[in-house]
C-alpha cells in the first residue's frame, strides 16, 4: 500500500470501527396527553431507569413518538434496535427507524446510517457510495465522527481509482482538519501525526513539531488512548521541543497499562538492551512486546520473532520466532517479511524454501525495504529462487542505492554492468545505461564513455571518439569525473594521441583539473613543474602543489601515476614527518640532552 497510500500511513487512520452511539437522552416530566414529542419525552424518561419494567415502557414509547413521524425519535429507536438495548439486537429495524430520520434531515441518523454503510453490519453488506453519500451530509451538517469517517472515505476512493490520489489525500485532509478543529479527539491524534512527518506535496500540511505537539498533547490529556501513546514518543524523540524521557515514559506506560499496543511496543523497547536505553531488562522488555505481539501490532509480533530467536527475556525457541514472523509477515509488515524470507533463505525452523524467500524478499522489497531490494537483487544474480536474471538484479541494487547516492540511476546501472562486481560484467550494456545518462547530459557518463572508447571496451578503441566524451564531461564544474576527464585530456595532449603533441596544452588541462582540487592532477602539476615539463622549472610551485596533494598525512597514490611522481610524493611526506618530529618537545629534551 505504500506508493497509493503512503500518505494514509501518515495520518494513521483507526477508523475500521462502527460508530458508538449514544442515544439522545433528556431528562423530562410525563405530560398527561400523549403527542408523538411529548412520547418521545416519556420514553427517554423510561429508559433512563434502573427498573426493567420501566424501560420496556420506555421502549414501546419510543415506538409510539417514532411512528408518529419524529426524527429523533425515529432515530434513537434505531439506536436502540443497534445496541440492543430494551430489545433484541436488530440491525435492519435499526436501519430501517435510522434511514426514516436521516430522510428528513437528521444529522445524527445521517452519520449513523453513513457508518452502517461504510463498515456495513450482520444482514446489511457494505456500500460504500450510500456511505458516502449519508457521511457527506452529515460531515456537512457539522458532525464530527461524520468529518472524521468522510476522510477514510475519501482515502477508499482515492485507492478504489475513484478519484485521483491528490484529490484523496487533500479531502481526507481537510475534513480531518475540520473533525480536529471542532474539537473530536481522534481528529486531533490523526493531525498530530500528519504534522509530526508532513505531507510534503501541500505545503499546508508541511512538518510543524509544535503543532504536532500541541494537538497530541490536548488530546492526550482529555482521554484518547493513542494520543497519549505518541505523546510518549514524541517527548522522548525530542519533538516537543526538548528530550524529556521522564515524560515521554510516563505517557507511554499510562498507555500501555491501559492496553494501547503501540505504547506496549515502545515500553518494551525503553526495556531493550539493543536501543542503549537506561532501562535494561531484557524480561520486562519481553514482556510488553508479547502483550503488544498479541494484540496483532504487527511491528510486535516482528521484533517478538527476534526475540525468540535471539534468547532475548525468553528461552531461545526458533519454532516461536518462526511463527510470529509469519504473523507479521502476512500482516503487510516490512521487517516481518524480512525476517520470513532470511528463515526460509537460511532454513531457520522450516524447511530451506528459496521459492518462499524469494516470493517474501519481493514483497518488502516491492514496499521499499533497501535491505529486500539488496537481498533480492543478489538472488537474481545468483538465480535463488528464480531464474538467474542480471537485469534484474542491476535493477533491484539500483532501486536500494538510489536511497543514498544522488547520482543519475542510468549512471548507476552503467556502473554495475562495467565493474562487475555484484552483477556479470557486461561492457556493452554499461554503454547503453552510460548512452542514456549522458544524453541527461550526465558528466560521470560521458567520462565513463570516453574511458570505453580509450580503453577499447566494448567498442573498438577509438582516441578521437574518447576526446569527444572527455571534452563533454569537463563542461560539468561540479563533479570530480569532470575533473578526470579534465586530466585525461591533458595525458592526451602530453602523449599525442589524436590531437598534436603539445605539452602547454597538456600542462593547462593538468591545471585546470588541479585547481579543482583533483588529487592525482595536483601530482601530476608537481612533477610538470619540478621536470619543467609545458611550463619553467619552478621548484616552489612543485613543493606547493605536492603539499596541497598530501596535505591531509599521506594519501593513497593512483596506480596511474609514474614512479618518479611515487617518489617524489613519499619523500616528500618523510620530510614533512621529519620537521614534525624535529618541533616536537620530546626533540627539544633529545636535543638538549645531547
């Protein structure tokens, strides 16, 4: 659910209970003569006793104020019918008095009869455009569980192809926002956690720690159960503001104690010997994640596999960890999925299943895990679990490398094909993935290009087809394959490949890649100036430039470089030692002593 629903993972919606109703109830003195209102009066008088006999009156009035045509009298004996109360438990008479008031405007049925649709009940099956369409009018009517409901609604639709993602997500965001404001607490959990991460195609919605903070806080404080839980979190990451693990315990064990399963979670771990915390035990630990675990908080049941497999305030028991990996595996959690495919990979408690790793691989790495699309990748190469398919390995290591470099995928994949290090060397194809970068006008391609062409790989060598690449390449001031192109171009002024032997347009090149700090060039300028090679001889300009190469100790020397160059670096780097040593204190004393 991640590319169509990531955002919905924001706003954490636990919105997959029917609504609790709560009958309209006023106190009120029995007239003498009985109006459809006035029995409606009766009948909640009735009802609020404690006497059996009192409420079955009460609840044959309430039939007698509905059958006269009262909305709200048509709606609370539809609530009755749906909680059972004064009368056996009927969810079609429930709907049948509940629809007869939403007709005539009642916004209370209208969210109620929304609800039953949307959810649906025994003997009335979902429908999810009578849901809308009841929620809306209700939602517009200004009842909050309505706006609360209509957004997850929205959010249906939106994956239903319905209406488009974006028009889904802004919707449920705006009629989130407005449960919120009017004051409903789940609302304001919801936004807290969209401000907490923020959404950040609606700059609206952008991350705001202190409104987070401040809608969590309120709404831990007047009861809501999983406020009060990220509460907890968020004081104990710091997002209020400041670190305060006091507070951020306190709230999380007032959560868990009453049994919120993502406060059990996070008290287990505060237990954890593995996240450095204060509070080691590794037995607590255990037992709050098995609570947690057994509540079905998939993230739970994952790290409850660890820790059965790991010995953790339990006995080792890998047919235990085996099954709560499972669990969570098919409850859509990454790490759980993870966990399964490593099991069958390696034949940890089950059979060795490589058909099963991979299928489990797949789908944490389909939900964005680096770790899957690595492992995944490498089954490709090595044809575990499905046939041997390079492409798709080089696909599956570009996906979890892109996380972490910025440089173009096309290039990547270039590499991967030319180094042959995770995927069979296949030069030609690192051409074709290098082709397409550079027409992105990608500089470390065409240096990669010009390389194969000077090098003869994959195509025949070609010293006037390599110029071309190394000239496009240098046009990038940014990048350090700029600056190898730059280097190359000299080495190939300097030697007269193609272009005329002309050591001053070598040395400008060399310069050029120097001066941006090119380390095998600022080399290779030293030696030019110390052999007076394209430029005068000039021995202050070759020290300088040997400093400004291994001014940080003694650097590893390019295989390219001649050995005179070598030389010259290593005897220049002993010099330096020398006068280090020679200006220490324990010299000074040796120097003395002497």
């Amino acid at each position: 659910m991640k590319a169509a629903g990531s955002w919905m993972m924001k706003l954490s919606m636990v919105l997959s209970a029917p609504l609790v109703i709560t009958p309209l109830w006023a106190e009120a003195n029995p007239p003498a003569v009985m109006t459809a209102p006035q029995a409606f009066t009766q009948a909640i008088h009735n009802l609020k006793s404690q006497n059996k006999d009192d409420q079955a009156r009460g609840f044959m009035k309430m039939q007698q104020a509905a059958s006269g045509g009262n909305p709200k009298a048509e709606y609370n004996l539809g609530a009755l019918y749906h909680e059972g109360l004064g009368a056996t438990q009927d969810f079609v008479q429930a709907r049948y008095w509940i629809e007869k008031s939403a007709e005539q405007g009642y916004p209370a049925a209208e969210a109620l009869l929304g609800n039953i649709y949307h959810f649906g009940r025994k003997g009335i099956p979902e429908d999810l455009e009578k849901a809308f369409y009841w929620t809306e009018k209700a939602a517009n009517h200004g009842v909050t569980s309505a706006q609360r409901d209509l957004a997850l609604i929205y959010y249906q639709q939106a994956l239903a192809h319905k209406i488009s993602p974006s028009e889904g997500q802004q919707k449920a965001l705006y009629w989130m926002e407005k449960a919120a404001d009017r004051g409903d607490l789940e609302a304001k959990f919801q936004m807290a956690n969209v401000y907490l991460s923020g959404i950040p195609n609606l700059p609206q919605y952008a991350a705001d720690n202190k409104k987070a903070f401040s809608l969590c806080k309120d709404a831990a404080e007047k009861g809501n159960l999983k406020a009060a839980a990220l509460l907890g979190k968020i004081y104990y990451s710091g997002d209020s503001g400041k670190v305060d693990q006091k507070a951020g315990f306190y709230w999380t064990e007032k959560a868990a104690r009453l049994g919120d399963p993502f406060a059990e979670y996070n008290m287990a771990r505060f237990y954890n010997p593995q996240n450095g915390n204060e509070r080691v035990d590794p037995d607590t630990a255990f037992y709050w994640m098995e609570k947690s675990a057994n509540q079905g908080f998939h993230p739970a049941e994952s790290a409850l596999g660890r820790f059965y497999r790991d010995g953790q305030g339990t006995e080792k028991n890998p047919d235990k960890a085996f099954y709560w990996y499972n669990r969570a595996a098919e409850g859509g959690n990454i790490q759980g999925q993870i966990d399964l495919a490593m099991a069958y990979y390696h034949g940890d408690a089950t059979e060795k299943d490589s058909k099963k790793a991979f299928y489990w691989c797949e789908k944490a790495a389909n939900q964005g895990s680096e770790e899957a699309e690595e492992q995944l990748a490498e089954m490709y190469h090595q044809g575990e679990g499905t046939q041997k398919d390079d492409d798709k390995a080089a696909e599956y290591y570009q996906k979890a490398w892109a996380k972490h470099h910025f440089d173009n995928p096309a290039t990547v994949m270039g590499d991967l094909y030319f180094e042959g290090q995770k995927i069979d060397r296949n030069y030609p194809k690192a051409l074709a993935w290098y082709q397409k970068a550079a027409a992105q006008n990608d500089s470390r391609a065409e240096n990669a290009i010009g390389n194969i062409y000077y090098s003869g790989l994959a195509v025949p060598q070609d010293f006037k087809q390599a110029l071309v690449w190394y000239r496009k390449a240098t046009a990038d001031f940014y990048h350090t394959q700029a600056y190898d192109a730059e280097m190359k171009l000299g080495d190939m002024y300097s030697k007269g490949q193609v272009v005329p032997q002309d050591l001053k347009q070598a040395f400008s090149w060399y310069e050029r890649s120097a001066r941006h700090h090119y380390k095998p060039a600022e080399i290779k300028l030293s030696t030019l100036y110390e052999k007076g090679i394209g430029v005068e001889k000039n021995k202050e300009q070759a020290a300088y430039w040997y400093r400004k190469a291994f001014d940080k100790a003694f650097a590893e020397i390019d295989d390219r470089l001649d050995d005179h160059a070598q030389g010259m670096a290593m005897l220049y780097q002993a010099a330096e030692d020398a006068k280090k040593d020679a200006a220490s204190p324990k010299a000074k004393e040796d120097a003395v002593s002497d």
